[in-house]
C-alpha cells in the first residue's frame, strides 16, 4: 500500500475494517486531504477501533458522542478524528451524484 494512505495498524478483528479503510482513503481524495502528520510529518495511519466498534468523540456527560474515523500516526502516537456521519454521507451523495 502506498504512503499517502490509511492503513490497518495490528491485527484485523474487525470484519468491515478494510471496508472503512477504503471508504476513508476515498473520503481523503475526494476532498483533497493529505495523509501528513502536523507534528511529525510521518505519512503512515492506523484506523483505531475493532470488532464492529467506532472511535467516539464524547461531548458533556459521556450520553452524547459522535462516531469517528480516529486515526494514529505510526511515527509519533498524534491522533485525528473525523465525524463517521459526515464521512459516510458525503461518499453516498459522491455515488449517488448528488455531491455538491
């Protein structure tokens, strides 16, 4: 796999972890989004999360969350969030045509 995306950092638990690595990676490139560490300029994520579970954002009192596609630079541990809904729904509208 090449630098510039999102790969799958340990062992694969996950049964729809490849398929979230490519709707992230198709999300980055529609949207122009360069796979490069603030910090540490590393090129190399992991997607964080397995079995069927989500990396959550927790807002207030731990009750409301937002799913996330969290990502962690293989070089230096820095870590990115995305909000999943967002991700999701642009890639369905980019599908479907109706991208704005």
């Amino acid at each position: 796999m090449s630098d510039d995306k999102v790969r799958i950092g340990g062992p694969v638990y996950e049964r729809n972890a490849y398929k979230k690595i490519e709707i992230f990676n198709k999300w980055m490139e529609i949207k122009g989004i360069k796979n490069e560490c603030p910090e540490c300029r590393g090129k190399q994520f992991s997607l964080m999360g397995k079995d069927d579970a989500s990396t959550v954002l927790t807002v207030d009192n731990k009750v409301e969350f937002y799913a996330t596609y969290s990502l962690a630079c293989a070089n230096c541990g820095y870590i990115k969030s995305f909000v999943a809904s967002m991700i999701e729904e642009g890639i369905k509208q980019e599908e479907s045509g109706e991208h704005e």
